[in-house]
C-alpha cells in the first residue's frame, strides 16, 4: 500500500493560461551546502516569486552556510558543529540573519514554520531532525534515504499517525511516486528502481575490489557528494534505496527489484498488474524531482530539458551483478532480515566509507567491514527491530563501535 501521500484523481487538461499568484511557498533547507541544498537554490533561484526560505541547516562549514543564508534570503541559519561557528557568525556579519549552531539548532530550522522541509542532510546525522518535522505534521521531501533506512517503520508511522506528507526526492523514488499516479496502489505487481552501474558497471571483481579513491569518485552521469558517490560506485546506495521504498511505498522485498541501465533516463518503473509497464523518466540531473517536490502538487520549470530520445538512440537494462558489487548483496539481505539488520548496515557502510575515503582501507573492504558486523551483532543478539527513533539510534551507535573495533 503506498502511505507517500494522498494520491489526488486526474484532473481534465487545461489551457497555459497563468493560474492566479498564490503566496510564497515557505522552505526549510536541511543540508542547504550539499549538493542537493545547491541544487534546491538553483531552481528557487529560477522562480523568485514562488519560494521563500525560513531556514537553512549545514553541517561543519560555516562560511558556505553563511553564503547559501545569504543567497536564499533566509531567515535562519543552524549549524551542527559548533567549530564553525566564528565563520558563520563573520559570514552573516551585517546581515539581518538568526543564527545558532549544534544539533539542537538543526532540529529547530526543520521546525521553523515552513510549509516544506526539505531533508538533505547525508547519513543517520539527518534522521533526529528529519523525523521531528515529520512528527511536527510538517510535509517533508526527502532526499535523506538513511531516515527511512535506519528507522523507516517508526518515521512512516508516525507521518501517518500525525497526517504528515512526504514526498519522496531521490530521483528514483520520485519517479516511481509519479509512475503511480492516480493509479490504485493495490495493482502494483512490482517497482525497479535503476542503477547507471557507476564507474565499475564493466570491470571485474577483482580489479573492482582494488579500485582507487579517485577512480571509485569518477561518476559517469552524477555529480554528488563523495560518501554517496563511493555508495554509488559499489551499488551500496541502490540497496539503500530498495530499503527506502519498501517504507515509503510499502511493497515486501520479493516485489522490489534494480537494473543496471547506464543511460540513467529511465529512473524507475513500475509494473501493475493488467501487465502495464510505467517508467518515470528524465534527463540525470536532480533539479527535476526537487522542482517536482518543491511545487508539488503543482508543475514548474526546473531548468531541465526532457531527454531526447531520438538522439538517444537506445535506452539499455541489465541485470545488477550480486558478486561484483557484494554491497548490493548486503543491503538486499538486510531488508529481507528485516529488524534492526537495515539500521546496522547504514552504520557499518558510514564508517567503511570514511574509511576507505581516507585510504586506511581499499574499496572491496567496505563491502567486508560491513558483512563482519552484521555477522557480529547477529551472534550478540543486537539487531532486534527498533520500536522508535531512540532505539534505532541505540542499534546504530553500536553498529558504529563495532565497525570501528574492526577497522582497528
């Protein structure tokens, strides 16, 4: 059953007339210096008259949040780690801009009185914010998979319980969101969400296992971040999102699938049951689905063409690889095992991708590391599934000591 949001019925079609102005959609921006936050500005900036910005949260870098306040025109500016806090304060420095910094702060920009929130910040670091809004009854885009990943069952719960809407802003759980339409959910056979196959979609496993840092940050179609750019690279951040969708759409595993298809045009499809094929497509650029969630349930320009698909030429699919990208593996029988097994994943792959990104360890490691704690908090008993937020950060801050024991 989907429990995104209410699904509203087709609507007739309409002439280009220009609806009546109505008032400026207020945002909160969690993650405002990542490349979601930059790319969040890009199509704010793109239509002024639509948005105004409440807040922005970041992280460490108090000089780039300060530029992103001042650029959004927002009100509020938090920051996670008080170290930055003497550049944010000098950045904002004659500007009429409330700052404050620690995790606190960041929960109160996602409580600002916004109409949307959008939830960017990467890792577990996102989900205490990010379910506050939820459970403030705030609609919530989310682009942080791992709130669904470490705790998905309670986050959903209470979005339902207090009426909160969340729309999904990964490109692939976007498009599956759109594919589903006014369509009856209870049709829905299967949902495939698509991997480009990264930078190793060709290589062995070997020379896979032996990749550099900098070959494993050379994505052929996405600019992003680096931890989600070396997820990617091991297909990691494709087992992340299976387990994203089965909670925001509410599908068991065996209905949930992934193909490789290197174009990255095709970002999801899904399969009803009368044996229709519908795919969510566009172009590899994240202002698309941002632009549709932050207009949602309206349309507006995102800066991005459709792709051509007669330039194109073809559009290919193959089936992901279980023994060259092991992380996929991992992730696919975490979601299955079900309990506190997704929130431990998540955990163990933060740490092994720090790890790897600051060459103690090589790139067929991470995938390891994460198999020997799930291993080992299978034998202690420790993955018990969470009942609420405080437990599944119980379960994750053990996953992250014992991924850092082995690592040492």
């Amino acid at each position: 059953m989907v429990s995104v949001s209410q699904i509203a019925p087709s609507a007739p079609l309409r002439s280009r007339k220009r609806a009546p102005a109505s008032p400026r959609k207020r945002l909160a921006i969690l993650g405002a210096t990542g490349s979601i936050g930059r790319s969040c500005a890009q199509v704010i900036a793109a239509a002024p008259d639509r948005f105004s910005v409440v807040s922005v949260a970041g992280g460490r870098d108090g000089a780039a949040l300060a530029k992103c306040a001042i650029e959004l025109k927002a009100e509020f500016a938090a920051l996670a780690d008080p170290a930055g806090y003497p550049d944010l304060k000098a950045g904002l420095a004659g500007f009429e801009v409330e700052i404050s910094v620690g995790p606190e702060a960041v929960k109160e920009a996602a409580l600002r009185n916004a109409d949307l929130v959008v939830a960017a910040i990467v890792g577990a670091a996102g989900l205490e914010p990010t379910f506050a809004a939820i459970a403030a009854g705030r609609t919530v885009a989310l682009a942080n998979k791992e709130t669904l990943v470490c705790a998905g069952a309670a986050v959903m719960e209470t979005a339902r319980r207090v009426g909160s809407t969340v729309l999904p802003m990964d490109s692939e759980h976007n498009a599956l969101f759109q594919a589903i339409g006014a369509r009856d959910p209870q049709t829905i056979e299967t949902m495939t969400i698509t991997a480009s196959g990264g930078p190793f979609r060709e290589w062995s496993a070997e020379r896979i296992s032996a990749a550099t840092r900098e070959q494993a940050l050379t994505h052929p179609n996405w600019v992003m971040g680096p931890k989600v750019t070396i997820d990617s690279a091991g297909l990691m951040n494709k087992g992340l999102e299976l387990i994203e969708a089965h909670h925001l759409f509410g599908l068991p595993a065996d209905r949930l699938d992934v193909v490789v298809h290197p174009q990255s045009i095709v970002h999801g499809f899904i399969a009803f049951a009368d044996g229709s094929l519908i795919a969510g497509m566009a172009s590899p650029d994240m202002r698309t689905p941002i632009a549709h969630c932050l207009a949602y349930p309206e349309r507006i320009a995102s800066g991005v063409r459709p792709p051509d698909l007669a330039a194109l030429g073809r559009l290919t699919f193959e089936r992901a690889d279980l023994k060259r990208f092991p992380a996929l593996s991992l992730a696919i029988e975490a979601l299955r095992t079900g309990g506190g097994a997704p929130t431990a994943l998540n955990a163990a792959n933060e740490i092994a991708v720090a790890a790897f990104l600051n060459r103690r360890i090589g790139f067929g490691d991470i995938a390891r590391l994460v198999a020997k704690t799930l291993s080992a908090m299978t034998e202690a008993g420790e993955l018990g599934a969470p009942a609420d937020i405080a437990e599944a950060l119980a379960i994750h801050h053990i996953a992250l000591d014992r991924t850092a024991s082995l690592l040492a």
